[in-house]
C-alpha cells in the first residue's frame, strides 16, 4: 500500500460555494475517489467559482477527536486556503 504524503497533491473539483460577509464556504470534490471535503474559512476576496480546480493535501495525524487527516486545500499555485481535520 502506498503511504500519502505531505507534499502529495490531490485535484479536485469546487461543486459549491457560499459566500458569508468575509469568508467562503467552499466544498470541493476529489476526482477519482469523488470524496469531497467542505472548508469554511477560505478568503472571500479569492475568486472561485464552481468549476474551478484546485488541490488538496493530505497529512495523517495523531487521532484528534476521532479525526486522523489534516487536510489542505491549495489553488493552483499551491497557496494555502484552508485546512481542516477529517
């Protein structure tokens, strides 16, 4: 089995977003698994839109209230936009 990386990066794909006064909430689709993941703290002054493709990133952590994954959403840049633990 192969072990995911930090620096391993997933493309996914944004199938929602809703826009608070300063933040997005933004949830994105992975492309082969189709798992999706929502982050709601992304900056609302970045431009995305549904469609749009970004990455994630995925880090195994130590069990936090039943939760084992950090993981990071990056533009295609690979600028942070938010993070959250699943």
């Amino acid at each position: 089995m192969n072990e995911i990386r930090e620096v391993d990066r997933f493309e996914c794909t944004v199938i929602s977003v809703i826009q608070n006064l300063i933040w997005k909430g933004i949830t994105v689709e992975e492309k082969v698994t189709r798992g999706r993941v929502y982050f709601g703290r992304v900056n609302g002054e970045i431009d995305i839109k549904l469609g749009d493709a970004l990455h994630l990133g995925v880090k195994p952590v130590y069990e936090v209230e039943d939760k084992t994954m950090r993981v990071t959403l990056y533009d295609a840049e690979d600028k942070k936009l938010d993070w959250t633990l699943v």
